[in-house]
C-alpha cells in the first residue's frame, strides 16, 4: 500500500499528468522498489479508479481521477480494511 501512496502523492502535487517515466524515476532512484512492482502498482490504481492513465508519443501519463483525494484513499484503503 505504501508504493500506492507515493504514486497517488506524487501525482496529485504535480498538478498535471505526470509521465511514467517521471515517477519510475523518482521511485526506482530513491529504491524504493522494482520496476516490477512499480508497474503493478500503477496498472492496481488504474484499475481500481484513482488514476487515469493515457499514451501520447509513446509515454504513458498518469493523472488523478478524484477531486477529493482524501476522501478516495480513505474509502479504498482505510474503510474497506
């Protein structure tokens, strides 16, 4: 869950759709995890609704679904627990 946070943080202070590229950076250089992971993570929110995921050029960008954010992690990961 805690790779899941970051991702959904990241996401939401870059204001914009962030490229995947831009958060495997980020997330792979600190160590984090593996890019595996990383990719499952990704694929995990997109498919339960707290990101959007959309190719342009060949680079895949992320971008936040839920204006409330808060709200949405709590509800998916707090509550459902």
């Amino acid at each position: 869950m805690l790779y899941k946070l970051i991702v959904l943080y990241m996401i939401k202070i870059a204001g914009i759709h962030l490229p995947n590229a831009d958060i495997s950076e980020h997330i792979l250089g600190k160590g984090y995890t593996d890019s595996m992971t990383l990719q499952l993570t990704l694929s995990e929110l997109t498919e339960i609704g707290l990101i959007t995921s959309t190719k342009k050029h060949n680079r895949t960008y992320f971008d936040i679904t839920s204006k409330d954010l808060s709200k949405e992690i709590f509800s998916r990961f707090c509550v459902g627990k």
